[in-house]
C-alpha cells in the first residue's frame, strides 16, 4: 500500500507550501485509499478548516464509519500481529531506557565510590585489611606468602589469602561495602611486570565517611607492623620496593665507636632535621651529605642503620654498581626517596676508582661520574634529606664528589681504639674488669689495630668465656 497522495498538487507543492484551496480533488481517491495531505498552516479561508478536516476523516474512515487502521488491522491479521510487535519492542525499549536512566541516576545520589590503583601504597594496606577482617564474603581469592623474621632470625611464613580479582561484599561499621577488584588485561606495569589493578569501594552515600575511616584503620595496621622496625628500600627499576621484612632497629648502644662519635653524628643530623626554615629563608637546599670512611668492619654500615633506628628513619640503599643503573634512572630514584629515609651510597669508591672518575660510565654500571654529581646536586625536595656515603678508601674519591654541598660531614670511623676494646669486652663479658685488662694487654702485644669487626667474633665464638677470648687475641694478626 502506497502512502502518498494521488493529487499532483498536493505532491508538487510537497509539505512545506501549502495550498489555499487544498483538496479540490479528493473525491476522485478511490474510498479505500489513504491521502496524505499537507497539514493546513497556512489557511487563506478560516471557515474552511472544518470542511478540511471533515474531508480528512471521511478519507480515512470507511464507509461504516470505522477506523481505516482499525479496518485494515481487522481484515488483515499479519499487519495486525506486526504492528502489535513493533508497538510492543519499542515499549520494551523504552522502558529499559528509562530503568537505564533511572538506575544510573538513583546510583548517582545514593551511592558513592571510591577507587584504589595498585600504584598506590593504600592498595597493599587495604588489602592486607581485607584479608584479616572477619565481615566479608568473598570468593574470589589469591595467595600473598609473607616471611617473618624472629629476633633469633629464625623465618616463619604465613599465607594470607586477600581478596582476589572479582566483586566482593563487607560489611563494615555496619554498612554494606562492595569490593571490586579489577585487573586491567592490558596494561602492565613494567618494572614489576603485574598486571595493573584497581579496587573499587562502593557504599551508600550516607556512609561516604567510613572510607577514611577503613583506610584510616587499614593504614595503622601497616604502620603497626613496621613499628619499632627499620624498613630497607632496594631499587627496583624507577622505584624503590621495600627489600624484605621490616628489620628490628638497631640499637645506638649496640655499635660502639671511638667517644664521643655517635654523639656527634646525632646532633648534626638533629640539628638538621631542626633547621629546614633556616635552609630555606637562605635558598640552601635542604640536604646533608655524610661521609663515613674507614677500614671495612669497623661500623659504618651498623652506626648508619643505629642512628636510622633512633631517629625513626628507614633506609634507602642504592647501589652504584648496579649494571642496570642508568644516569636518568639514579637521578630519578635520588629525587623520589620514600618520606623520613635516609639514602645510602655503600662503597662509594668501588663504582668510580680514580682513574674512570672520568666523563666515562663506572666500572660496572652505566652510572657516568658526572651524572652521579648532577644527581647529588639535584637531590632537592620539599622534604629533607639524609644522604649517607660509605668507603673504605676515602683517598680514591675526586675532590668534586666530597666537596661541601656533596659531603657537609666527613667521618672517619677507623679501627677499634683502647676505649671501644673495653667498651666491648664489657658488652660481651658484664662486669668483667680484672679479664678485661688483660685482655687489653694481649691486644697491645699484637702492635697492630684489630677492627672491631674482628673483636665481635672472637666474643661471638667464645661465648661466655672470656679466658678463651684472650687466649685467642694472637689470632686477631694472622687474620
Ligand atoms: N663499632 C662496632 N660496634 C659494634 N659492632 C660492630 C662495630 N663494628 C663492626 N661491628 C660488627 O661487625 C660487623 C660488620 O660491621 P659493619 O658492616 O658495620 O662494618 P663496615 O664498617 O660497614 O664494613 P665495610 O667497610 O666492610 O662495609 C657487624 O656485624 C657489626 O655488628
Ligand atoms: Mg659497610
């Protein structure tokens, strides 16, 4: 059936101009036949309308008066059955529309959500939270081994199982939490080659609160962990990751040098943690460099991790003969230390010896000496800035390296002096004064230094037996 007007006028003038006298010629279309006439807009006569309008409907009723479409939906049962379809698939659709709408519009006032990438440090606390808290329903999961070192060193390992990728329900100070973890297909994180994830925390909006509460609650529990701890960062490609368990701090006392060192060492870095206004009122960068030299096992590295362990720092190690460590890369791990860490160069004479402290890459690493300068130079921050330099030959190191702005602080650190003998004989073998003179005595007939290194393990292998340790100081020259 054809849905157009058999009137050329109606069909040349189209819809847009309209006729004065519009159907003058409706009665030659056949009864049966619909027209399609333009709507009267612009009439010339008023009166006319009526007669219009009445032609119209007695074009499209039948002859009893009827509907055209209720006719033709009578005599024809597949028409009829269609237009029931089409009526019905576009009520469907827009009824899913609306739901659509209505949902997101409900979601939108009423719920609230909050989203965690795996870049972040939250991700790890929260999902450690998650994994020891109670109200939960999960059944997605994946396995996280911890190690946990003892005081005796001995290692238990625990298995916790967190949350794995996938929805999951807590409850949490008595409002309903959806847990989506969500594990990107195809982004990876390059420098630890995982998959990137989110998690994300969806609740009503009333409770929007309890997300700083749970994050709150999920952080203490990670800081609690590390308390009373010293945490060891490595790098690790552009970042630095913590390098095994947190370790038990050092104690100050337990590290004896010669008098009066520690001491001192622990005022200028007090000091300095003091003064940051002062630096910045005189456009100084807020940094420090120190400089411990001397033989090996005479207690850098251990006087560094005691003053960590005292002034409540974690430590930053970063080795210079890494074959990976590129120029960039140091410069970007030297200006990205985690907050309250000390950076530590250990041996930093083995990566650059006199003769390559040149424009030429190090010994090993792809670190130029110029770039190690600039590094240092430009380790400048908001925070402060401990940066700790260790080597047994200070006389192998370019004058530019240990120059004032690059070492504020120089220290030696040498082999054990009389006090520190004494000092650790005592230590190891309380009270024992008479033993602790010969002792000292048998060391002056060795008439050389011995590192205190070397005295922790001859009090390490004659355990409660200091008779046994002094008859072994001849060994301390052979070694
Ligand atoms: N002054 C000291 N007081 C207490 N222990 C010490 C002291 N010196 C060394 N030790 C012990 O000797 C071992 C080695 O010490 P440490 O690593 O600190 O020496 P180092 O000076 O860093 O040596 P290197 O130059 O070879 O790196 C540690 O177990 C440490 O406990
Ligand atoms: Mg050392």
């Amino acid at each position: 059936m054809a849905w157009f007007s058999n009137n050329s006028t109606a069909s040349a003038a189209g819809a847009a101009t309209v006729s004065a006298t519009p159907v003058e010629t409706t009665a030659d279309v056949p009864a049966e036949m619909p027209v399609l006439i333009a709507p009267e807009t612009t009439s010339a006569n008023p009166t006319s309308s009526s007669s219009f309008s009445d032609k119209i409907n007695s074009t499209i009723r039948g002859p009893n008066n009827d509907s055209f479409l209720a006719g033709i939906m009578d005599s024809n049962p597949y028409f009829a059955a269609g237009f029931g379809l089409m009526g019905l698939g576009a009520g469907l659709a827009l009824l899913r529309q609306g739901l659509m709408r209505g949902s997101s519009m409900l979601y939108r006032q009423m719920l609230v959500d909050l989203e965690i990438a795996s870049k972040d440090k939250s991700y790890a606390w929260f999902l450690e939270w998650m994994s020891q808290y109670p109200k939960r329903s999960s059944r997605h999961l994946s396995m996280q081994t911890s190690f946990k070192q003892h005081d005796n060193g001995s290692i238990t390992t625990t298995f916790n199982l967190v949350p794995g990728p996938g929805k999951h329900l807590i409850r949490y100070k008595g409002a309903f939490m959806l847990v989506n973890r969500e594990r990107s297909g195809r982004l990876m994180d390059l420098t630890s080659g995982t998959p990137f994830e989110t998690i994300t925390l969806t609740t009503l909006y009333r409770d929007r609160h309890l997300f700083a509460d749970l994050l709150h609650e999920a952080q203490q529990k990670a800081m609690k962990q590390q308390e009373g701890k010293t945490v060891i960062y490595t790098s690790y490609g552009p970042e630095w990751r913590p390098f095994g368990q947190p370790r038990r701090r050092r104690e100050l006392q337990s590290v004896i040098l010669d008098r009066g060192v520690k001491e001192t060492l622990l005022d200028d870095i007090r000091d300095f943690l003091k003064s940051g206004k002062w630096y910045y009122d005189r456009g100084i960068p807020y940094r420090r460099g120190y400089l411990l030299y001397g033989p090996p096992g005479s207690g850098k590295s251990s006087v560094i991790q005691a003053l960590a362990g005292e002034l409540e720092y974690n430590i930053c190690i970063l080795n210079l003969s890494e074959q990976t460590l590129t120029d960039d890369r140091l410069n970007h791990l030297m200006n990205h230390v985690p907050e309250r860490s000390i950076l530590l160069l250990e041996d930093i004479d083995s990566a650059f010896n006199e003769r390559k402290q040149t424009e030429e890459q190090g010994y090993m690493s792809g670190v130029t000496f110029s770039g190690l300068l600039n590094a240092l130079d430009g380790v400048a921050s908001a925070d402060e800035r401990i940066i700790f330099m260790t080597t047994n030959h200070p006389e192998k190191l370019d004058p530019a390296l240990i120059r004032p702005g690059r070492v504020d602080f120089k220290q030696c650190i040498d082999n054990a002096s009389e006090y520190q003998v004494r000092e650790m004989f005592l230590r190891f073998y309380e009270g024992k004064e008479e033993e602790c003179d010969r002792f000292l005595a048998e060391i002056y007939k060795l008439e050389c230094t011995v590192s205190t290194a070397q005295l922790q393990g001859l009090f390490v292998y004659n355990k409660m037996n200091p008779e046994g340790a002094i008859k072994m100081v001849p060994f301390l020259k052979i070694q």
